[in-house]
C-alpha cells in the first residue's frame, strides 16, 4: 500500500513571541544594565565634585587659619610692644613725678629708656617767648646737628602751627612733602615728631625715630610717643608752677618781713606815743585835780553861806559850779585809771567772790536813777553759778558804767536785765546787760569802746557824757583775763557781753552731761 506524505504545517507564531519577549527581556536588561551605571556614573561625579569642593573650602580655610596666625602673631607682637613700651612709660612717669625742675625732667628721658621704646634718636626741645627752639634732651644727634635742624624747624610755620593744633606728625601717617621735610631735616627716616602742650599752649616738641634699615613705626608707636609726650609736658607745666610758687612765696616772706619790721616799728611807736599819752594824762590829771580841789570847795563854803549871805542867782550858778566840778573830777579819775591799767601800773587786787551778792548791791545803788524812768531791772544768776577771782571794786565799775549806759539809752517803762552763765565748757562766767534801750547803728558798733567816742543820737545831744565809761571798762575786763563784745539792733535794744575766767573755783563742777 502505498503512502501518500503530506507537509506538516506548523504554527511559529508562539514562538517568535517568545523570542521577541525573550529579546525584549533581554534588551530591557541590559538597558536596566546601562541606566544603572549611568545613575551610578551620576552619583560618583556627585560625589567627586562634592569631595573637590570640600577640599576647596578646607584649602581656603587653610589659608584663612594661616593668614590669621600670622595677622595674630603680628598683634600679639604689636601687644607686647605696647605693653613694654607702657611699662617704660610707667616708669618714666614715676621718676618725672618727683622733679620740679624743668632740666631735670628732660634728663629722665635718657637713651636706654628711649632704646626700650624701640627710638634710637631723640630730640626734646623747648620754645622761648620769642619763638627760639632750645634743645633739652639729645640722643644720637651731635649738638650743631640739633641746633641747625632746630633753626631749619623754626622757619616752617606750617610745621609749628599744626602742633599746636596737638597733632602729631609721623613717617607713617603725615603727607609725603611734610614727611620728606622731617626726614631731611632730622635724617631721620622713620619719625615721630609729637608736640609738648600746656595750658599756655605750645611749649616744645619731642621728636623719637630710627634713621635707616630699621622697622617702620606703628600706630601703637604714635600712642605711646604722644602718651610720652603728655607726660613730659605735664611735669614741665608743673615744675614751671612750682618755681612760680617758690618765687611768689619768697616775695610774699620777704615783704612779710619788711612789713613785719615796719610793725614792729610803728607798734614801739605807738608803744612809745601810748606811754607818753598815759604819762601827760597822768600829768594832766593831777595837775588838774589841785585847782579842781580848790574850785569846789570854795563853791562849797559859798554855798553855805559861811562867809556870807548870796543871792539864790549866785547860789544856783554855785551850784552848776559844783556840778561841773564834780562831772571834771570824774573825768579826770576815769582818765587816770584808764592810763594807769594801760600800762599795768593798777594791781587789780583779785579775790574769791560770789556775782549775785555784789549785783544785788549793784541794784540797790541804782535804784533811784531807774525809778525816776521808770525801768525795770532783772538779775538772772544760775544758781550753779561758781564763785570766781576778780577783783570787786573794778568789776563793779564795769556793771555800773553798763547799767547806767543802758539806763541812758533805755526809754521809760523799759527792762534792763542782768545775766550771768558759767559755760564750763569754756571755763568762763559770761555776764550780760541787755536793755530794751533805741540801739546802737552797725557802724557804730565797733567803735563804741574807742576813748571819747559817743554815738550820734539824739540822748547824747541832750545828754553830756565823757565817753571815756565803755572804754574803761575795756580796760577793766581785759585786765582781768576777759573780753567784751557787743550786740546791737536799732530800735530794739542793746546788750553788753563780757566774760570773767574760772581762776580758781571752791566747789565741784557739775557733770555737763
């Protein structure tokens, strides 16, 4: 039997989709494949950039860091020279503190302090009041260098008048053409050229530097130079204070002296003119006092009628003959104790006495003068009053002269009190007569105890009087160790102060406390 072949006929199509999803696989692998390192390529470059900038920033702040030591190290030299440089001046500050000559404040400034500054020149100078540069403190200049470069410096007003302005010029800071001219004329090529001011003004200048090869100046320099500078001009200022003082005081004791010789001379001379007062009042006096003697009483026995009878027109002219009398003898005594206890001729005889007991007998002889105007006396006496050393007859003279001035000058119906305080304190009884009386001027006050003097009042002119009663009292109270004073308002009333010392006292003190 015979076979018939017939073509199999397959169906591919499967297949090529599975090859086509197998290449497609394959081609997504390796796409994955190839994006994958893309993405890693990207992130490694990221990372590189990232690590080149990094090392930038660390090679920046590398150079930051040194730059910065560097500027550091700078400072902390410029530090420590200005902190050497301040100790320098410290010292020289100590050492000009006390001198009070100029030449020697300049002689501080020596060449191993100006070393310690850093300055191997220096050139201190002053100015006269015609303008003169004089050099004071030379270092590293011979003298006809300095001077010749001092008159040079004398000649540019525009360099002078800018220090006196305080500005301080430098190799550092100053304008090229200022600066060539210091440098030319010093030879100084790194300069600092500071001015010496005073209340007066410009008095000098400092110049400090270093000639060549030598490290330029500093700010730090400038401030410490100028700091030098204020110090120097300071002790000069003071020193010129002091020798103005020295003189002004050896004027002022020479014409003490003179004037002390001239008092002494007129003081023996008013001496001399005061005894020869007192010896021609004494004089006076006694030759006053005989016919004096004889006037009243042959007023007296006139008056009588013992020779004879007189008309009462003789009798009342008798009579003011009398009074007159009476008033010149009192004048006259007065005198003659007042020119006795000036030249210490009078003993004042002192003895141990209570005040009220004699102010009480004070009173009772007053009494008719103040009933007849009408015035009231009081007597205040602490009762812790001390007995005291005076002599009694003279101390009464003294309450009488005070009580009747202010019986004077006291209108009726007017108070007069006496007080009496022992300060303890003081060791003094102070006594007081006050009276409600018219007053005393202020210019009148300081003469009240004058011999002679008598206020300008209306009562004087009514009134006759000596005024010789508070200057004897004067006397009286100052011979007795004490002073009088006296205070006063017109028109309502004057007192009397004056004090008696506690000599000896004959009982205990009372406990001021």
């Amino acid at each position: 039997m015979n076979s018939i072949a017939y073509p199999i006929q397959m169906d591919l199509t499967p297949i090529f989709g599975i090859a086509c999803l197998v290449l497609l696989a394959g081609i997504g692998i390796v796409f994955y494949f190839f994006i994958g390192k893309s993405e890693e390529l990207r992130d490694l470059k990221s990372a590189y950039e990232k690590i080149m900038r990094s090392f930038h920033e660390l090679d920046e702040q590398a150079k930051l860091i040194v730059k910065t030591d560097l500027e550091l190290n700078k400072a902390q030299e410029e530090l420590d020279r200005r902190l050497k440089g301040l100790g320098t001046l410290q010292k020289l500050a100590r050492n000009m503190r006390t001198s009070l000559d100029e030449n020697e404040a300049f002689q501080r400034i020596s060449p191993e302090l100006m070393t310690e500054l850093g300055f191997s020149r220096t050139l201190a100078a002053i100015s006269t009041e015609h303008g003169i540069l004089l050099s004071k403190t030379v270092i590293s200049f011979n003298q006809k260098q300095a001077e010749d470069a001092l008159r040079e410096l004398e000649k540019k007003p525009d360099i002078l008048n800018v220090l006196k302005k305080g500005q301080i010029f430098s190799s550092l800071s100053s304008p090229h053409q200022i600066r060539t001219t210091i440098t030319n004329l010093f030879e100084t090529e790194h300069f600092i050229l500071a001015p010496l001011l005073t209340q007066k003004g410009l008095i000098g200048f400092i110049l400090t530097g270093n000639r060549y090869n030598a490290p330029a100046v500093t700010e730090g320099d400038e401030e410490l130079i100028g700091i030098l500078a204020s110090q120097l001009a300071q002790t000069i200022e003071n020193a010129q204070l002091f020798e103005q003082v020295y003189r002004s005081t050896q004027m002022l004791e020479t014409k003490v002296n003179e004037r002390t010789k001239e008092l002494s001379l007129a003081l023996k001379e008013v001496e001399t003119i005061s005894q020869k007062k007192s010896e021609f009042i004494s004089a006076v006096s006694h030759e006053l006092r005989t016919p004096l003697t004889s006037i009243k009483g042959y007023a007296s026995i006139l008056m009588t009628g013992k020779i004879g009878d007189i008309p009462e027109a003789v009798k009342e002219r008798l009579g003011k003959i009398n009074l007159h009398s009476d008033n010149l003898v009192k004048l006259i005594n007065d005198l003659l104790d007042i020119a006795r206890i000036e030249s210490g001729r009078v003993e004042m005889k002192t003895a141990l006495h209570s005040i009220k007991p004699m102010l009480n007998n004070i009173a009772d002889l007053l009494t008719p003068q103040l009933s007849t105007k009408d015035l009231i006396l009081r007597i205040q006496v602490q009762a812790d009053a001390p007995d005291i050393e005076f002599d009694t007859s003279q101390v009464e003279r003294v309450f009488i002269n005070l009580i009747s001035n202010a019986i004077k000058f006291t209108l009726p119906g007017g108070i007069i009190t006496l007080n009496a305080i022992p300060q303890w304190d003081k060791n003094i009884l102070l006594c007081e007569v006050a009276d409600t009386g018219i007053g005393i001027k202020k210019e009148d006050v300081a003469r009240v105890f004058d011999e002679f003097y008598r206020v300008d009042n209306q009562i004087n002119m009514t009134v006759k009087g000596t005024g010789l009663g508070l200057a004897l009292a004067k006397n009286i109270v100052e011979a007795h160790d004490g002073r009088i004073w006296v205070s006063s308002e017109l028109g309502v009333g004057t007192t009397f102060h004056f004090t008696l010392p506690f000599k000896h006292i004959n009982k205990e003190l009372p406990n001021p406390s």
